[in-house]
C-alpha cells in the first residue's frame, strides 16, 4: 500500500461542521467474560448548518464487531449501510433514531484507547482522543455534543462496582443474578469525556459542601491493597473545588464526583465526574511517595478537577484547539499548586522545565505552534508545546490585560459558550471583549512556532541620569515556517542599585508615575527602546521576571552583576536564572578546557556565591533549587550545534567536583543540621528541609570515599521516608562503587510488593549516568519486576531511558540508539498511540556531532525498514528526517 494515501494529513484549514448532530445517546452495555455486547440508541438529526444536504451519517469505528444497525425501529436495508475498516456509513431520513448494536473484547485491547482491562481485572475506559470510536460506532469528533445515559451490566462477584459519567439513576438486579446501574450526566458532552469503570474496587468516601450549599458526594476508588493511602487526593479534591470557587467563582454542578485510581495504568482524564488515574498519581504514603509525588497528585487532582469547567462544559472545536483546554487547565493548576505552597520553587521547576523540554521540543524538526495547523496521528500533538507553552500564554494574557479582566474574560468565556465546543480564537475574542484590549498580534503565539529571541542592550548617562534598554526580537525559522512575524511579548523588568534597592522605574513620556518596583514593558516592534529616567547611577537590571514571556534573552551583563543578582534580586526566578547562567557558563568554560586538553578551571566567584547561598540562605528549599546545576539537557540546549556532549559531560563533572571538595564542611553540615526525626509531614517547611539536606548528600557522595558511599546507603536502607530512601537510591544510580548492583537488588527484595516503589526502582537504573547502563537497561526488559504490557512500567524504564538519560542515550558507540529503536518498534507493535514519549530526545539529532548522527540516522533507518510501522511512528520519523527548512506537507519519506 502507498504509505502517502494510507497515512493521510489531517488539515485544520480543511475543518467543516459536523453533517449530522447527535443530541441524546443511550448505551447498554453487557460486561461480560467472553464478549462484551453495546447497544447504542441516538437520536440524530441532520446539521442545518451544513450546506450540503445530502451527505450520509458516517460513524467512525474501529477493532469491534457489527451485530446490527435499526432505524427508528426497523433493520435497515443493506443497501443504505456501508462498513469499512475505520467506519459505518448510513443513508437515513433527515432526523430519526439510529440503533446500534456490536460486540469488542476488552480483555484483547493494549491499545490503551477504548475500553480495556486493567490491574486486578478493572475493566476501564480511555476514550480521549480518540477511543470512543472503538467501543461504538460514532461521529467520534469533540464537536458533537450529546447528552448521555449509560446502563451497565455485570456479575456483581466480578463487577461489584459499575461506574459511568453524571449521576445514578438507577440500579437493580436481573432474573439471571446479574446486577445494573443506570448513569445519566445532565450536560452534553463530547464522546471522549465518556468513561466506564466496572471492578471490585472499595472506595474512601468524603464530602464537599458548595458555595451556594449543595451536597457533592466525592468517592475515591482504587485497589484493595492502596484504597487506605488515598486520603491526600482526597484532601487534595476538596482544596481544589474551594479554591476554584474561591479564585474563579466556579462551582460543581453534579451529585456525585469520582476518582479511580488503576494500577498499571499511565496518565489522568478528566471524564465527566469520573476521573480516571494511574495509582501512582492517586496513592500516597510516607512509605511510598516522596515529597515530589505528594505535590504533583495534588497538582493533577487539582488539574483534572479544573476541566471540569475549561474542558468538559466547554470544550474544544476540534484536536488543533487542545491548547484550548490543556494550556488553560494546566495554568490553572499552575496556580492552584502555588497557592497551597511554595510558589517561588514550583514556578522555578516550570520555567526549568520549559527551558529544557519546551525550548528542545521548538528548536527540533517537532517544532509546532500552539495551534498546530496539520497532523497526522492525533496522539503525538499531546505535547510540551501544547500543555507547556499553552499555559504561559495563558500567564502572559493575564500579566498584558490584568488579573481583574483576566478573572471577568474567564467568566465571560464559560458563560458564552457554556456546553459547546470552540476555538482558541474564541477564546481570545473574549478576553478582547473582557478587556477592551487589542490582542490581534498576541494571537500569533498561537500561530507561530519556536521561541523568540530576545538581544538587550543597556546604556546608562550618568550626567542626564537616564537609562535606556534597546531590545531587538526574533525568532528562528521552524518547519513550514521560515519567517516569523514580531511578537507581543510582555518584558517583567525591574532595576537595582548596588545596594540591592529596587529604583524606580519611571520612562520618560510616562502619563501616570509607575510605583511598582517590576514594570512590564510590552515589546510590540523588532526594535524597541525604552528611556528611563532619574536614575542616577548604572543600575542593575533584573530582566524577565517570573519568567514573563515564554522566550530566550541575550544581554552581556558584567559577570559581578549575575553574582550580584543571585544573592540580592528579589524576584525569585531572576535569582535562579542569574545563577543558572553563572553555572551554565561554568560548565561550558570546563567543557571548552576538555576539548582543547588544558586543565580545567573554575572562577573563585562562582564558588563564593555558592558558599554564600549554601550557608545563608534562609529558605533551604530555595537554595537547594539554586545550587542544582542545569542537567546535561538543558546544557546541549544552551550549547551552539554542534554539541559537544563528551566534554558537556566531563565539564559538569568538574564543576560538580569542585564545589563537592572546595564547599565539602558546609555540605556536611547542612547535612547534619537539616536531620529531622519527627513523622513525615508532606508540607512546605520539612520539604524544603529534606531537598537541602538531600541534595548535600549527593554533593557529598560525589566526593566517592567509602565514608561518603556508606553514608548513602545507609539512608537508602534506614531512611524514615519514602522521599529519603528514593534520594538516596537516587545518588547510588551514578556512583560506581563495589557491591552496586548487590545495593540494587537488595532495595528491589525489600520492597518488591510495593509496585509504586519498585516502578522507581526500574526508572531510577534507566536514568544511570554510568557505562553499562544500556546493557542493565535491556536485562531489565527481563526481569520479574518488568512487563511491557503495563503502561506504567513501561514508561518507568523505557520513558526513563528514553526520555531522560541524556548521557547513555546518547553513549558515543551508539548502544543506546540502538536500545531506542528495538524499543520504539516493540512499543509501536502493541501500543502505537504511545510512542511519541519515547522520541523528544532522538528528534535532537540534528544538533548532535558527526558520528553520532550517523549512528542514529543507522537507526532511524533501521525503524522506517520494519514492515507495517504504525501511522503515527510513520509521522514521527517524517518529521524527524524533515529537512530544516522544509514543510511538514512534503515529508522526506516516500
Ligand atoms: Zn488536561
């Protein structure tokens, strides 16, 4: 078969509104051993929007089997249905009641789409983006909204817990022992918010009390053996339900809301009312989660809670608008996460995460607006670009037109297009109209892929005491776009003196005075410049604050000034990023002193400012974020092409090194004091507590004396906490030292019972920095501990390799890439809408050196001769191998 025809393009210029419009649909649905049987009644009518008129009702379905089709009553005729592969397309009258009836087999679906069996027998469903369609035949497309009532059927002994969107209706039990719930959600919906679960599952059961004094009954559902640590998603719910009615005045609207947690399960989905998650982001206790974990299951909680309104009561036109409801929610949980605690490091840790996966993601063939403008696999668009990014345009909407606009445009937006799906443009309409403001160029971050670039010149005049900042914008070409229109980017700046004094920042044509001590200038043109005045002496200048645009700054600041900004700047992102320079800086100057074969060096300043912070910082959770050197990642991503990713290596060594040795009594002493033996509390305070303490241990261990080794294993193995035995695990992944694996294995029989810990286990071997990891890596593959049927595995150890080993990924004889495809290819037999996690790293390859990108170009090649490769790998190998000047439209594959 031509691979051109068969993995077609999807355009966004090519959308047209649905033909046909579903407003009801009853499923009954029998869940039985053998097979389980849907029967599916819609009431349909002909779009009057659609011009044509005569088009047939074409219903998408896949891997099931069609047992019958009636219309209003009766068998249709054979001549009005026509059944392919991918879908069933009927001639009906212009509105009537079109019946349906198949069969599947859940227990043969890996797919990870449609309805599937999950750990301990859970029959569940994932129907985002595209799995509804494999469960019956529908328009399955978001933009047709239906109203649902599901009727489930079970044996209650394999069954006894029957769950589907909206409220319970009813329930009973049947002549043949079986038993059945009824579910009817009240508000229309897209097919991919659909969800069933059906399992023997307990519950832990609480309540929430809304605003204006309804009674919400909120259940949690997981395991037998996890159901007793679910009480912090609990807590977790019920701070984010107040917390959007407090912050956004949006209140729950039904009886009943439900999480399930499934083991061996990847990912959350916001269904209608029954959210359904993997375990390890549901499950907590002091035993099994770390303190990372106790936040990011309050975070996704908190985040599958918020689409509830950005998301489910109003959704998204079609797949090209996922920002609209991804950028959206994800800054919303953003900022719900920051509000409960320590703000200042979760948004370190997002900005820190934008410079290493979003900015890679923007400077690779991938690189892809917001809004992309064609796909061909849906499920490889679930991206940094469009989560990430989306939600800094979000930030960057609220800092131009103001919280208070910004607040009133949300409302407005929720309130005008309550229950229908609409598009990002729709979207920025309303916050126009919430806001007056013109945001025609705003919208071109939505349009236009990379990152912009910004160049900053300064010029004090002492004897006119003015101070101007010329800044020049630009963006790199990105594939199908070689030019790029200017931007509007919002610049946070403020201006120190030497004292650490935030001056004014008044410019010279300004109408009404600026108190603010942060002043955001809003770059429009490619060249820009801004006059301060009465500024008296060169100031300091803090730039970017909070990270205000999504977006790279070039200014050659004196090197005292960095140093400066790290201990006295006020904003706590410019703190980090001024010492994030200093140490990138750091690194490559060592890198540069290993490619020419001359002793490397290291600036006695750098160190002092380390010292400095390490010891008198006073918030130990902000020091430890500002004394963790940027990862190899972020390091090649910092690095001119081509990388030289051996002396990268080596250069982050030496640093590490050299503050190990030269800082070694503070470390030790930080270790020593921040000990702690009251009981795990997952909050601010003893978390910041634990990261200092646990990141000295790793500064210490790196020493490598047998005094240092021991100390790390001695609190992997007596560690009061999840948090610090995983840290110390953590460390002991890149030490070499006797008895390492013996180390290993004796964690893995310790806590073998425990799935959650042992997933850690397997991800922490695949991030190893050290020779042999490839090979440990494909033995893993083999061991007990290992099943690459289990979603949750997989992604532990070959997300883990894939994903986040820079350094072995990438070993110079190429067994990585290697171990990459046998992966990719395995992965892409049972379970091809996945892939796309396991490539951000290969899609670098064009920055990599000579012989490197020989090696995996062997390989991509390799993958592309496997017979009948997937569409969706198909299109991320086209895309890698895409010239970087070409259109996505014209793929270098045949
Ligand atoms: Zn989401």
């Amino acid at each position: 078969m031509n691979a051109k025809v068969e993995h077609r393009r999807i355009l966004l210029a090519d959308y047209r509104t649905p033909d046909w419009l579903v407003d009801s649909i009853e499923m009954e649905i029998d869940l039985d051993a053998e097979y389980t049987r849907v029967l599916t009644t819609m009431r349909v009518r002909r779009n009057p929007a659609e011009p044509d008129g005569s088009s047939p009702l074409v219903l998408f379905g896949r891997e099931q089997q069609l047992l019958g089709v009636q219309v209003d009553g009766h068998e249709i005729a054979p001549g009005d249905r026509e059944l392919s592969a991918s879908a069933l397309v009927l001639r009906i009258p212009e509105q009537c009641e079109v019946r349906i009836e198949s069969r599947i087999r859940p227990q043969d679906n890996h797919s990870g789409l449609g309805m599937f069996v999950a750990g301990g027998g859970v029959i569940a469903t994932q129907c985002e983006p595209e799995g509804f369609r494999r469960i019956t035949y529908f328009p399955d497309r978001p933009d047709v909204m239906a109203i649902y009532t599901v009727t489930l059927r079970a044996s209650p002994e394999r069954c006894p817990v029957l769950l589907s969107n909206g409220n319970l209706v009813a329930s009973g039990t049947l002549h043949d022992g079986r038993h059945w719930a009824r579910w009817h959600d009240p508000h229309p919906k897209p097919s991919y918010l659909l969800a069933v679960v059906a399992g023997n599952l307990p519950h832990l059961t609480d309540q929430f009390l809304t605003r204006s004094g309804r009674s919400v009954a909120l259940k949690i559902y997981a395991s037998p053996d996890k159901i007793s640590r679910c009480r912090h998603a609990m807590d977790s719910l019920k701070h984010a339900m107040r917390w959007d009615e407090d912050v956004y005045d949006l209140e729950y609207d039904l009886d009943v809301y439900h999480i399930v947690a499934l083991d061996g399960h990847v990912g959350a989905q916001e269904n209608k009312g029954l959210n359904v998650f993997d375990a390890q982001t549901i499950v907590a206790d002091p035993d099994d989660a770390t303190d990372d974990d106790y936040m990011l299951i309050e975070r996704i909680v908190g985040h599958e809670y918020f689409h509830n309104w950005t998301g489910n009561r109003v959704t998204c036109r079609d797949w090209f608008q996922l920002s609209l409801k991804e950028g959206l929610t994800r800054f919303r949980d953003q900022e719900f996460s920051s509000a409960m605690s320590a703000a200042a490091e979760k948004r370190i840790a997002a900005v820190s995460r934008m410079r290493a996966d979003q900015f890679a993601e923007d400077s690779g063939p991938a690189a892809h607006p917001v809004k992309p403008e064609s796909f061909i696999e849906v499920a490889n668009f679930y991206t940094t670009t469009v989560y990430e990014k989306g939600a800094e345009l979000i930030r960057m909407l609220r800092l131009l037109i103001g919280p208070t606009a910004y607040l009133k445009g949300i409302r407005m937006y929720l309130t005008r297009h309550d229950g229908r799906a609409v598009t990002t443009e729709d979207f920025v309409r309303t916050m126009e109209d919430a806001s007056g403001r013109d945001l025609t160029q705003f919208r071109l971050w939505y349009h236009q892929a990379g990152t912009p670039q910004l160049d900053i010149d300064e010029h004090h005049d002492a004897t006119t005491h003015t101070y101007r900042l010329r800044i020049r914008q630009s963006c790199p070409a990105t594939p199908g776009q070689p030019r790029k229109e200017p931007m509007h980017i919002p610049v946070a700046i403020g201006l120190l003196d030497a004292d650490g004094r935030a001056l004014p920042l008044r410019l010279r044509y300004d109408v009404t005075p600026c108190t603010d001590t942060t002043r955001v200038l809003e770059v429009r043109h490619s060249i820009e410049e801004y006059e301060f005045v009465d500024v008296p002496v060169a100031p300091i200048l803090s730039v970017l604050r909070d990270f205000s645009a999504p977006v790279r700054v070039t200014f050659q600041r004196r090197a005292n000034d960095s140093l400066f900004l790290a201990i006295h700047d006020t904003d706590p992102v410019s703190r980090w990023d001024a010492i994030q320079g200093l140490a990138t800086r750091a690194i490559l100057e060592a890198a540069e002193d290993f490619r020419v074969k001359r002793p490397p060096r290291i600036e006695p300043d750098f160190l002092n400012v380390c010292a400095e912070i390490l010891s008198g910082e006073a918030d130990p959770g902000i020091a430890a974020l500002l004394l963790r050197l940027p990862e190899e990642n972020t390091l090649g991503a910092a690095a001119e092409p081509p990388i030289d990713l051996d002396c990268i290596v080596a250069g982050r060594q030496f640093v590490i090194g050299t503050l190990a040795r030269s800082l070694r009594d503070r470390w030790l002493a930080r270790y020593e004091e921040l000990a702690n033996d009251e009981p795990y509390r997952p909050e601010a305070i003893p978390i910041a507590r634990r990261r200092l303490r646990n990141l000295s241990l790793g500064y210490l261990a790196v020493l490598g004396d047998e005094t240092s080794i021991r100390r790390v294993i001695h609190q992997m193995d007596n560690g009061a906490n999840a948090t610090d035995r995983i840290a110390a695990l953590s460390i002991l992944t890149d030490l070499d030292f006797p008895d390492r694996i013996a180390t290993f294995d004796r964690f893995y029989e310790r806590w073998r019972p425990n799935d959650l810990i042992v997933d850690k286990w397997l991800y922490i071997q695949a991030t190893s920095r050290l020779p042999g990891t490839v090979e440990r890596v494909r033995a893993l593959t083999a061991h007990p501990a290992f099943d690459l049927l289990n979603p949750a595995k997989g992604k532990a150890l070959l997300g883990g390799f894939c994903r986040r080993n820079y350094v072995q990924f990438h070993e110079p004889g190429g067994s990585g890439y290697r171990l990459f495809a046998e992966m990719l290819i395995q992965v892409d037999r049972i379970k091809p809408e996945s892939i796309n996690w396991l490539m951000p790293q290969a899609m670098q390859w064009r920055r990599l050196d000579v012989s490197r990108r020989h090696l995996i170009q062997t390989e991509f090649r390799r993958i592309i001769d496997t017979p009948n490769i997937s569409r969706g790998l198909y299109e991320l190998l086209a895309n890698a191998l895409l010239e970087p000047s070409a259109s996505p439209d014209s793929p270098a594959m045949g």
